[in-house]
C-alpha cells in the first residue's frame, strides 16, 4: 500500500532536489489521486491517496548539497531494531520511481516512504505521523521505542524520527 502512494507521488519530478521532513499516514476511505495541496522555492505539501489509505508528504528544498551522513559508521549500545541495507534503498527506489539523488550517495540516505513501510508492517494503526530529524543512512544501526502512541526511531542515541500512532 504505501509503495502505491509512494510511486504516484514520485510523478512529482520537480521536487526531486527536495526532501521529507513528515509524513502522515491515515487509513481510511478516501478518493483515488495525487495533488500538489501547497508548494513555494523551499517548501511543498503533496497528497497520494487510494480508496484505502492517504499519505500527506511535507518536503523542504535543502539550503545546502546533501552529502553521504557518518550515522553508518557509529556503533550504538542500543537493542537494534533494524538496519537497512543498499541493496534494499535501490530495490525500494526503483520500485516506487524514485530519482532523488541522495537515495544513491554512498551510503544511501534510506527513503521516508521505507521507513513508513517499515514501521506499517510492525505497528498497527489507522493514523502514522513521523517527523524526520535526521537522515537514517543504509549500514546504521537503529533502535524503535514506543511507548503509548509515540515512537521514536534513534541511531547510535541520536534522534532520527520521532512519531505519532493512533
């Protein structure tokens, strides 16, 4: 489902420089489509939806060139919960007709839409909403904590993506 709504909202070529910083996941019954709702220079909020679910994406155009991140290569003392793999980033870019740069730097920034599918797959919800505080690179080490309706995914003890569930 969120590799659907992901594929029509990579139509949008003219955001490709752009990235995510939220995410809203909501199941429910809703008009098939994908639409800009607001978009300026530095900022822009899309809308996928299917007759099941709907994905509402805030991106922001980076103030300066993205470059390969370091979290990979800290270890952390943390229970892991997940690491992504390269090969897994390219499958899921190619799936979904991603062409954003940073998906391809080395190693690859992991896509929002993975991380959403991922956590989709674990926690069950009507409603998800992550916001994303730093990038989560293929290789890192992470942990998931939830407690209640909140989540958190963190790498070596730095926050990546904090998160609402309902």
């Amino acid at each position: 489902m969120i590799r659907e709504l992901a594929k029509k909202l990579s139509t949008f070529g003219q955001f490709v420089d752009f990235v995510i910083i939220e995410l809203q996941f909501r199941r429910g019954t809703f008009e098939e489509g994908a639409q800009v709702l607001k978009e300026h220079s530095s900022m822009a909020l899309i809308r996928a939806s299917s007759s099941a679910a709907e994905l509402v994406v805030k991106l922001i155009r980076p103030r300066k060139k993205i470059t390969a991140a370091l979290g990979s290569r800290i270890q952390s003392a943390e229970r892991i919960w997940r690491v992504f793999t390269a090969s897994e980033v390219s499958d899921f870019i190619q799936a979904i007709g991603d062409s954003n740069p940073i998906h391809q730097l080395n190693p690859p920034i992991v896509p929002a839409f993975l991380v959403l599918e991922t956590i989709c797959a674990e926690v069950t919800a009507d409603f998800i909403r992550l916001k994303f505080k730093h990038f989560i690179t293929a290789g890192e080490q992470l942990s998931l904590h939830v407690k209640g309706n909140r989540l958190e995914i963190s790498g070596a003890n730095v926050r990546k993506v904090l998160g609402d569930v309902s």
